[in-house]
C-alpha cells in the first residue's frame, strides 16, 4: 500500500528536488546531466534526487542502479555516505531486509578494496545517538554482511558498538554471527559473544545452544572434540527452559561417540527413550559407527536391532555403517546377509554398501568374486566410481596380477572417469616392487600425459627403486622433475637418496644435497644425519662424522640410539674406549635406551683392548636391560676372553649360547680354536674342529634341497682344502 501510494507521487518529483532548474535533465540512475551553462550547479546535490525517489517509491530499481564506489567516485565520500546511509534506513524501516542486504554489502565491498577502516563502518551509518533505536535493523544486517563474508571480527564489534548505545540486535543475526564465528574457528570471539548473550541479551535460543553444541561435538578445523563444554552446554540450555530438539541431542550423541564413550551414548540414547523424546536415526547411526570403530560390530548390530524394535526404521546409512563393520572385521557372510535384508524391506542398497563387500572380498583376496559383484552391479544400473574401481585396482596389485589392475584402469578412464594419483601409485608401487622399474617409469609418464598430478607418495615409490637398480642419478633427475611439477619431494625421499650414495661409499656427494633440502624447505631428521655420519665413519671419515654430530646438535635435531651407536662403533674401531663408554652413559642419561647392537659395539670395543672386566659388566647390563645377545655378542666375548687365557669363561659362554638356543657360528669356531692353539691345547683344538665339520656337515644335510643347492656359508668352510684354519691345523698336525 506505502509502494502504491507513493508512486502515484511521482508527478509532483519537482516539488522535492534542490535544484529544479528547468535547464537540468534528471537521470535516476546515477547523476543529473547538466548543460554547460548551468555547471555551477553543486556536485554534493546530485544525489539528493536519487534519495527523494527512492523515499518516495521504495523502489529497488531506482536504487540499484548507482554503485557506492560510481557515487564516491563521482560526488565524493562523505556525501555518498550520507546519501547511502538515508537509502539503506529508508529500506530498513519498512522491512525490505534483503534490498538492505545488497546496499551494505556493496558499501562493504568497497570498504575492503580500498582498505577503509571497517570498524569505521558502524559510527557512519549510525542514524543519530538520540534516535539510536531506528538503527537496529540496519545494524542487524551488517552484522549478517560482515559474519557472512569472512569478517565475523568485525560483526562482533558492530554487536559490541551497538550494546553501548543501548541497541540490542536481535536472535537471529546473533546466531548467524555464532555460527560464522564457529566455522571460522575464532574460539576467543565465539565464546565471549555467547557469554555476553547471556548475560545482556539478546538471551539464547534452542538455536544458539545448537550451534554451541555443534561447535563443541565436530571439532572444527582438526580441533579436539570438547565433549565436557558440550555438557555444559546441554545442562545450560535445560536449566535455561529451552528443549532440546532431536538436532541438539543426536549433535550430542555424536559428539560422545567421536571421543569413544560409545557405551555412555548407548545408555544416554536409553534414556531419553525412556523420557519419551524424540529420537531419529541418525541419533542410533553415531552409536552404530562407533562400536564398529571399535571393532565390535557385533554390538553395533545389538544396537541396530534395539533400533528396530523402538519404531525407528533404519535407513540405508545404518545398513552401509553396519555392513561396513562386518567386512571390515571379515565377516563377509553377515554383510551379504544385510544387503539381502535392505532389499527385503524396500531399501536400496547405495554404491557405498556394496564398495564395503568389494573391498571385503579383496581383502581376503577373493578377486573373482570381487570383479564378478563389480561387472553385475554394472549390469544393475549402478554407476561405478572412483572408489569402486580404486579398490578392485589395489585388490589386484596387492595379488601380484598387475596386468588385470592395468586393464581396469584403463576401462576406468574409457568410463570418462579420471584416475587421482592414489590409482596409479597403486600400480606404480607394484611394478617397483616386482623390480620393473621401466614399467613403473612408463605409467608414471603415462600418468604425467594425462594430467593426474602425482603426489610424493608416487615419487617415493620409484625413487627407491632407482636407487636399488644403482640409478641414483636417474632418481637425482627424478626429483628435479617433482619440482617443476610443483611437488615437494620429502625427508623420505632425500634419505633414500642419501642411503644409497654413502652404500656406494659416495658420502660426500650425499652430502652435498643436504643445502639442497634446505633450499628446498625440507629439514634433515635424525635419519639423514646418522646415515650421513654412518657413510664417512664406513669411508673412515670420522673427524667428518664428529662434525656432522656437531652441527646436528646446532641445529637442534635430537639423536637418537642408531646415532650413538654410530659414533660409539667409531670410538671403538680406534680403540678410543673412554669416550665410547662416556657417550654410553650419555645415552642413558638422556632417556634412550641402548639395544642390541649397541652393547654388542661397547662390548667389542672393551674385549679388543683386553679389559674384560668392562665387557662383562655391560654383558651383564644388557641382559638387565632385557636384550637377548646375538650369537656375534657371544663371540666377541669368547675371543676376549681366549685372548686373556680363560678358556673356562668361554666354553662357559658356549654352553649358555646352547642353552638359549643361539647356535656358534664359524668366526665362534674359529675364534676357540684360536684361543686353544695359543695355550697349545692341540687335542681340544682338533675336537672342537671336528665339531664345526660335524656340524657343518648336518648343515649341508639339513639345507639341501631338490635342485642340489647348498648352504654356501657351511660348504665353503668344508670344500676349500686351502681354507685359513684348515692349513694351520694341518700344519700342527692337527687336520
């Protein structure tokens, strides 16, 4: 009725216009175009008849059609502001809320683009302080403009300003500013903006306490799930009067399940059943999915069952989770059973349910059953997706039968689907492990040709294949071609890398791309340093070794057991054993705990300077510490212990090694005969030489299989009439 009326006013539009001059044409749209001699007519007025229709008509066309920026560009800031602000008051207070939306979103926009102070915004649409009261809608909608493009600060102030003055934007926009703020992830203003609901208003709603509750129970942005606060919440909002909604409770249940107090959801669930509330299932699905998280779908199903009998029908997601569950846990039978149940009561099973069977069957290595699901599901209507066929691929490759998985591939790209990386690393990863490194390389060209991005993953695969087939430069090119590409190769790929140079005893030119990595803004680990230092303590390089331990404590990486080890082994090849058994107790005293090959090292060390003492006591701290001696531990033992002539000690060694079932080898032969010889204890020596043969001839037995193989570790020792031992035997007189 206000529409129609005042369009009828349009007659009389020189009754309100400042400049009525007959001379001056009027243009709506964005100014009034004036003859030449009558431009002494003032910009700041241009606008005024803009104002006067747009009050006059409420009409949108006329209002729409001049930009902010076009107005200040054209009549300047400060009376584009004013003109702007009378227009967008004029829509406020006759309620056309979305032609108010459009205005200060453009304001806002050019705000933002010529970076204008926004917390400026609110002073200069302010109507007047003594008639505050006739601001509030517009206030009400910035705060929505602001919070709905990314700026949700910048509402939050708006809400604050407005409180001052005694203005109260209403639930509504609140709530929307809430719920940007969660998405967002400003924890600080989300909860400062519910507090200040609560204690000024506007007061909460069962829509406020939802978005809370929502926020609390997903864990936004990788945040933890904080199920006490959605507690809080739950108790606040029932204390308040407000009812929970079945949104707000299976929000609840949701949360519950996602922190694993699956069990309490359960009886929570039961409980509100009891009360007679209303519950749906999604509220049942969360507990469903989480007792298969758990792996026990078996109660999952006791829950599905309970459901049931409750009146609430299960949808198909309550069957796909609970199928899921089953095949996951290898029950494939139970899972084929619920599908036959879906479509028993008229649900159709979704790609989803019938993917969980799929990868089931693959899993087992079922691949017949699992290709022959596939094509009839074809056959049925079901459009097949990456997914589906993702896993048949890694059913195959995981077989060895790469051939069916490169044929599935190929008719998942004849199906205008496109592989992602994952698809084709899949087959990659297989090809390199059968050491078909020119197959591998052929689909990752492929794959480049195609436009599937590879990812580091992909890289990774070949890479170690490279190296293995002693292409480390290939694997070098490999990596420049990853850059160009946009990928990063990793700490994995360099170390590779950096293994297989210093096994080619090339440690300096593994050394070499350690700026590289840094340029490159990946950061050498522990691994990259001890197996740089283990490369020049091989080459015999330890003053570059120590160096590297030395910069490796600069730059604030921690060592860990394999780099003491390391420099603990070079100490003792130098027979430098103070500072080998200092790094030793070092070691402890930082929290590692020293394995196996660690003490075998120490222990070596001790034995090859004599002092057995020391050796039996870290001998002895080994066994405490719960590491079982490796058959090499026993022997450096026993040839310290033949070195100071106490042959008693060793053959007591010898009987404990029997005892624990760790069998001598030939260097603990050799070295007892050694230790026999130098006492001049012939007839010992030659028995226990009869026992090595002995032994080595049962070996031979033992090993030899149907192509006539032999053990060569065993055969060597009893078919090489010139060995070492046997000539100087044989020259005692004792072979």
């Amino acid at each position: 009725m206000y529409h129609s009326a005042s369009s009828a006013l349009l007659s009389d539009d020189h009754m309100y216009l400042l400049d009525s001059n007959p001379g001056v044409e009027i243009s709506v749209a964005n100014e009034i175009v004036v003859p030449r001699s009558l431009q002494y007519i003032r910009k700041k007025h241009k606008l005024c008849p803009v104002v006067v229709r747009v009050f006059k008509t409420l009409n949108w066309e006329i209002a729409r059609e001049i930009r902010f920026s076009t107005a200040v560009k054209n009549y300047g800031f400060s009376h584009s502001s004013i003109a702007f602000r009378i227009i967008v008051h004029i829509f406020a207070l006759v309620g056309m809320h979305m032609e108010v939306h459009a205005l200060l979103r453009d304001i806002v926009y050019y705000y933002k683009k010529d970076n204008l102070d926004l917390f400026e915004l609110f002073p200069t649409l302010l109507d007047s302080t003594e008639h505050a009261a006739r601001s509030i809608a517009v206030f009400d909608v910035l705060i929505k403009v602001l919070a709905g493009n990314s700026m949700p600060e910048i509402a939050v102030d708006v809400f604050v300003q407005a409180k001052k003055i005694g203005l109260k934007p209403n639930i509504f926009s609140c709530n929307f500013l809430l719920k940007c703020l969660a998405e967002a992830n400003r924890v600080e203003y989300l909860i400062s903006l519910f507090e200040e609901m609560k204690n000024s208003g506007p007061l909460p709603n069962i829509y406020t306490y939802t978005i809370m509750m929502n926020f609390y129970c997903k864990g936004y942005h990788g945040q933890d799930v904080d199920i006490r606060q959605a507690t809080k919440i739950l108790d606040e909002m029932e204390k308040s009067g407000e009812s929970p909604t079945v949104v707000t409770y299976s929000t609840y249940i949701h949360g519950l399940c996602r922190v694993g107090c699956v069990e309490f959801a359960l009886d929570f669930i039961r409980n509100l059943r009891h009360k007679n509330q209303l519950l749906n299932s999604y509220c049942y699905n969360a507990i469903i999915y989480g007792f298969c998280q758990k792996g026990d779908p078996n109660e999952a199903l006791r829950v599905f069952e309970e459901m049931k009998s409750c009146g609430t029908t299960p949808d198909v997601y309550s069957y796909s989770i609970l199928i899921n569950g089953f095949c996951e846990n290898g029950n494939l039978e139970k899972g084929l059973n619920l599908i036959e149940e879906m479509e028993v009561n008229n649900i159709k099973p979704s790609l989803v349910s019938y993917t969980s069977l799929l990868k089931g069957f693959c899993t087992s290595g079922l691949m017949d059953i699992s290709l022959e699901m596939f094509h009839n599901l074809g056959m049925s209507g079901y459009k097949y997706d990456q997914t589906a066929y993702g896993i048949l691929i890694n059913g195959f490759c995981a077989q060895g039968d790469l051939d069916s998985a490169q044929k599935l591939l190929e008719e998942m790209i004849s199906n205008n689907l496109v592989p992602d990386a994952s698809n084709f690393e899949s087959l990659i990863h297989g090809f390199c492990k059968m050491g078909s490194f020119d197959k591998a390389l052929e689909l990752f060209n492929i794959m480049l040709q195609g436009g599937v991005l590879p990812n580091v993953v992909t890289c990774n695969s070949i890479v170690p294949v490279c190296c293995r087939d002693r292409r480390v430069e290939k694997a070098l090119q490999l990596m420049d071609g990853m850059m160009d590409l946009g990928i990063t190769p990793n700490t994995c790929t360099y170390n590779v890398i950096i293994n297989s140079l210093c096994k080619e005893g090339k440690s300096e030119r593994a050394w070499e791309l350690i700026p590289l990595m840094l340029k490159r803004n990946v950061f050498p680990c522990v691994v990259t340093y001890s197996t740089l230092m283990d490369g020049f303590a091989e080459q015999s390089y330890s003053e570059k070794a120590f160096k590297l331990f030395a910069r490796m404590l600069r730059v604030g990486v921690t060592p860990n057991t394999v780099t003491y080890t390391i420099l603990i082994n070079i100490f003792c090849t130098q027979s430098r054993m103070k500072e080998a058994y200092n790094l030793h107790e070092e070691m402890i005293r930082k929290g590692l705990n020293p394995d196996k090959i660690s003490y075998t090292s120490i222990i070596a060390g001790f034995c090859r300077i004599g002092d057995m003492k020391k050796a039996w006591g870290l001998f002895n701290e080994m066994l405490e510490r719960g590491h079982l001696p490796s058959v090499i531990t026993y022997t450096c033992l026993i040839d310290g212990f033949c070195k100071v002539s106490r042959m008693d000690i060793a053959n007591m060694l010898v009987d404990e090694m029997r005892l624990k079932k760790i069998s001598p080898d030939v260097v603990t032969y050799n070295v007892l005969i050694g230790g026999y010889q130098r006492l001049g204890h012939l007839d010992r020596a030659r028995e226990v030489f009869n026992e090595m043969r002995k032994k080595a001839e049962d070996d031979l037995a033992k090993t030899r299989c149907s192509k006539g193989l032999y053990c060569l570790r065993w055969s060597h020792w009893v078919a090489d009439p010139v060995h070492p031992i046997i000539v100087s035997l044989q020259a005692q007189g004792i072979g």
